[in-house]
C-alpha cells in the first residue's frame, strides 16, 4: 500500500477524530436526517445503529428516539461517538463492540434498525461468500428487530459526483439490496471545508490523493459533492 492509499481498518482502529473532522464536514445541506424521518418517524422508537463509527447517525437520532444501542467493531471509534453524546447531554443511549452478525442485543426488541455506510464492509472483506455473509447479517437484523420494525441501510452512491455514480464493486449488493424488497432514494451529501488546505488533507486523508481533483470551489464555497443511497425495509 503506498502512502497515498487510504487504509481504513487503521483509520478506525486508531484515527477516528481525524475521521471525525472529515465526517463533521459532510451534509452541510442537511439533507439526511429531513430524508430519514420521511420513512420512519423517530419518536419513541428503539433504535440499533450497526457501524455506528464516531456517532453521525446516533447524535442526530438522539432527540427523538427513547432508546439507541449502538455497535461498532472499533473501541475508539465509540469512544468518539460517546464523548460527543454526553457532550451533547444525551443519556438515551449505549455503546458496544460487536460484529454486525452477532449482536447483543435481545430478540424483537429494536423498532428501527439502522446502519451507516458499514454493511458494505461485509461485502468488500467477503469478495468469494458476501452473498452468505450479508444473509447472515440479515438473519441477526430479523432477529433483533420487533414485528413491525424497519431497518434502514445507508450507503455510498459515489463521492466526488452531483449524480449518482456507485462503486463498481457494490453493484452487486445494491442489485442484491432491490432483490429481497428494499426501496431506495438518494441524497446529495456533500462535504463543505473552510479553505482549500483543510479539504485537500481530509479528502485525501480518507479517499486518497486523486479525490482533490473533484474539490469544487464557487459561489458555495470549497465542497466536495458526494452522493448517497438509502435502502429501507419493513418486517411488516
């Protein structure tokens, strides 16, 4: 690997406020939770977060839901995600190390199960049996979920693009995604920095080198576009 390859296993095992700072640039339009709550409404609802990372889904959950469990596999990414949460005085919620297929949590307890831009790790680190793995993350998802329970999942449809332009490499679990029921839309999501420098080390920090080139600057100022998929899918 050289050093202009981004390695994401160490960046969540050891660099997670740098993650941080790049994640606290992203949805400046404020486009995701309006999107989230159009399919689910939050209120009083008992949540599950797979991947929950440094908390960009828990901390804007967090006013309305009564309870979040989060998971993630990386201990200092959580310890991120709970500092920003007592910061924020939030006591709604817990956080845990564990793998997306096998979750403590008890069965038919969770309303919403909700997991950001982390099931399609699943599929990048399982290229021969991601189909048996994802089935295996789906059976836990069932498990854990109530009746009437929806799980929502949220995935990259290309960043550095206005349109949606996925990855190559998770064409297959977006096909696998629509074949076993899931709707979709999608969102702008893009990444706003405060000058140039700060969105050339963080971009590059976690995409690599090239994603400076897609760095636009213009009456909204130095953005990064970027696009993002939600699928969703209730038990009903």
């Amino acid at each position: 690997m050289t050093k202009n390859e981004p390695d994401h296993p160490e960046i969540y095992r050891s660099q997670a406020e740098r993650y941080e700072a790049l994640i606290s640039r992203e949805d400046y339009q404020g486009n995701l939770l309006p999107t989230l709550q159009k399919i689910v409404d939050f209120s009083g609802k008992q949540i599950v977060d797979l991947g929950a990372g440094t908390g960009r889904l828990i901390c804007q959950l967090a006013p309305f839901v009564k309870g979040i469990k989060a998971f993630d596999q990386s201990e200092h990414m959580l310890e991120v995600a709970a500092q920003r949460l007592e910061q924020a005085g939030w006591q709604n919620w817990q956080t845990s190390v564990a793998d997306h297929r096998s979750v403590p949590v008890e069965d038919h307890s969770a309303d919403v199960v909700v997991s950001g831009w982390s099931i399609c790790y699943v599929v990048v680190d399982n290229p021969e049996k991601w189909q048996a793995e994802l089935d295996k993350v789906f059976a836990e998802v069932g498990r854990m979920l109530k009746p009437d329970g929806v799980i929502i999942l949220i995935e990259t449809l290309g960043t550095g693009f206005e349109t949606p332009h996925p990855p190559d490499h998770l064409l297959e679990y977006y096909d696998y995604l629509r074949a076993h029921g899931f709707s979709e839309t999608w969102i702008r999501t893009d990444y706003r920095f405060e000058d140039k420098e700060v969105a050339d080390s963080l971009s590059s920090f976690f995409f690599g080198d090239a994603m400076q080139e897609k760095i636009v600057q213009d009456e909204r100022g130095i953005t990064l576009p970027e696009c993002t998929g939600i699928w969703w899918k209730s038990l009903k």
